[in-house]
C-alpha cells in the first residue's frame, strides 16, 4: 500500500484571490484535475490556516509526501491552471523518487 500525498492548501490565499480567480472553489476544481490525471486515489486536499508564505495572486500548498512527513515542501500554484501546475510538479517528483 502506498501512503497517500497530502496537498494542504493555504486558505488565507484562497480567499485573498481576486474574486475573478474562484479561489474558494480552487480545491474542488484541483481535485478534478487530480483526478483526471490520475492521481485522485494518491491524493489528498487539506484545508490549512495560513502556511506564512503569502504570494499575489498565487496559492502556497504544502505538500506532504507519506505518513512521515519526510521530503515536506511548499509550492505556489496558479490558480487560473485550475492545479495543472501542481499536477506536473507532482509527477516530476515521482518520477524521480526511488523505487522499492
């Protein structure tokens, strides 16, 4: 069994989008493309407080790799991509993850 990907997405910037944006409604839409792409079932949103890296008009998710937290790290996202982005930076890292 594989640990599940968790994408924490910062809801201060989620609200603090321009209303043009749909920043509340990014999650569920970033979900679909998860989804689409094949990665819904390895994945998992998170509504989290502010992760203290506020971009403009941008998105900090936190991403925590498995159950350890090991290889944590946050990434900016588009939110006009509707998590195209995230997804691409999502398959780079598995691509070079180690196989067991």
């Amino acid at each position: 069994m594989t640990d599940t990907t968790e994408l924490h997405l910062c809801h201060r910037c989620l609200v603090r989008l321009e209303a043009s944006a749909g920043g509340v409604d990014l999650p569920r839409r970033v979900r679909e493309t998860l989804q689409s792409r094949g990665l819904g079932e390895r994945t998992r949103i998170v509504p989290a407080p502010c992760l203290g890296r506020c971009p403009t008009g941008q998105v900090t998710v936190l991403v925590i790799p498995d159950s350890t937290g090991r290889g944590s790290h946050s990434t900016l996202i588009d939110p006009e991509r509707d998590g195209e982005d995230l997804v691409a930076h999502l398959e780079a890292k598995l691509r070079r993850a180690p196989r067991p």
